[in-house]
C-alpha cells in the first residue's frame, strides 16, 4: 500500500535515514491504529545518483505494509508527474522532444498515453493529448502507465 506525503527531496537525500517521515495514523487496509516502523526501501528518483530511502510501515493486526512515497511522482515512475505532463505538452504543440530528459523515456510515455486513449477513450478521441492526460487524472489513473 502506497501512501503519498509532502516530502523534500533533497533534505530526505541529506538525512537518509534520519529523514522525519510523518507515522499514519491508522493502517489504510484495516482502519487499526497500530502501525509501526517497517524498516525503508530504495526508491530512484530523477536528479538523484543513489537510491532515496523510503519509510515502510507495517500494520500489527493485518501485515499490511505501508510504504510512504513523496506526492507529485506517479507509483514505479522516477519523474515527477509535472516533468511527465511537459513532455507531452511540448510534443503535442511543437512536435519535438523536450531536451534534457532522453527521447526514449519521452516516448515511453507518449505511447503509453496513446495507448489508453485508444482502449479507454477510443479511436476517435480528438481532444488532444493533454485534455486525455488530464481526464485520466481525475479519474486517478496513471495515464502514462502501460497497464490496460
């Protein structure tokens, strides 16, 4: 279970583990109280060399495992969910990839975007790329994951 928090990235590279993660209140599974320290898991972010440590918890009465990640960043994606949007943004009207960031990511997430207009909004979708991103988001999808 992942739950997203306010976080500086870069103080959380400077403290490491001595980051103060915020403890959740009640497990999300369950609703029980008691949750507690899990240890940390690497995470990648972008504009970072190593691996950020990222606090798990754990729930006493179902095992959940609670792992606290910074808002602004899609679940398995390093990029912030900003980053992602301009990409496309800047494809979509200049027909160019954003420099800085590799054109294989770019189009990663070009074509995954493309793909879910195609199996959710259908074929003839033509409010553009940007209007389907952020449909997606209110619905709280990923619009840029590969999974359908």
């Amino acid at each position: 279970m992942i739950i997203f928090v306010k976080v500086k990235l870069k103080k959380l590279f400077k403290k490491k583990r001595n980051y103060p993660w915020p403890r959740p209140e009640s497990c999300p599974r369950c609703s029980n109280y008691k949750v507690w320290g899990h240890g940390y898991a690497q995470a990648i972010f972008d504009g970072y060399e190593e691996p950020l440590m990222l606090k798990l918890y754990r729930c006493s009465v179902c095992g959940c495992v609670i792992r606290l990640r910074p808002s602004g960043y899609f679940k398995r994606f390093q990029a912030k969910i900003t980053t992602i949007r301009s990409c496309i943004s800047h494809k979509e009207k200049l027909s160019k990839w954003l420099s800085g960031i590799p054109p294989t990511r770019q189009r990663h997430w070009l074509r995954a975007l493309q793909r879910r207009i195609k199996a959710y909004l259908s074929d003839i979708w033509n409010q553009g790329l940007l209007k389907a991103f952020d449909h997606f988001m209110t619905l709280g999808h990923v619009p840029v994951t590969r999974n359908i």
